[in-house]
C-alpha cells in the first residue's frame, strides 16, 4: 500500500491510490483497474495473483521487477480474497 501513497514511486509512475475505494476504482493514468464481476478482467487482480510478466507483478519482489521498490508478494488468501471481493462486485463494504 505504501508504494501507491499519493509521495511514493507507484503513484508517481501510474496515478494509482490505494488511499481510498473512490482512488482504487478511479485506477490509473491509463484506466480503471478493477472490473466489477470479473477478476480476470481486472488489472488489479493479474498483477497481484503473478498472471502477468514477471517485471509488472505487483508488488515487485524480485529481482526482475521494474519498479525501484520492493515488497512482500501478497499471500494466497489475500489474493483470492482480492479476486472475491471484484467477482461479487467490487463494492464499497
């Protein structure tokens, strides 16, 4: 979360806040990340669950990642928790 704070290097390179639900559904500079009812839709939720490029996962943790920053790779629970919470729609609870 620290990384996507409105001072820190993610925000900078995507506009993406992590402060609030209104910042996480706004997205990014290039669009939305999340897509209600659809986690293999949603950006979001490939960077975090390792489905993308190696360079892009979310949040970096390796060697490869592109971001400058480092961070602990998110568990299995809180990724499908991620995914469960945009499949039932992402909503505001």
């Amino acid at each position: 979360v620290e990384c996507h704070d409105k001072s820190a290097e993610g925000y900078a390179a995507s506009g993406f806040s992590l402060g609030d639900y209104e910042s996480v559904m706004k997205g990014t500079n290039f669009g939305p990340v999340v897509v209600p009812n659809s986690s293999m839709s949603s950006s979001l939720y490939l960077l975090v669950a390792h489905k993308t490029d190696p360079a892009i996962h979310m949040p970096p943790h390796h060697e490869e990642a592109m971001a400058e920053g480092s961070g602990a790779a998110l568990t299995e629970e809180q990724i499908e928790t991620i995914g469960t919470w945009i499949d039932q729609g992402a909503r505001n609870n």
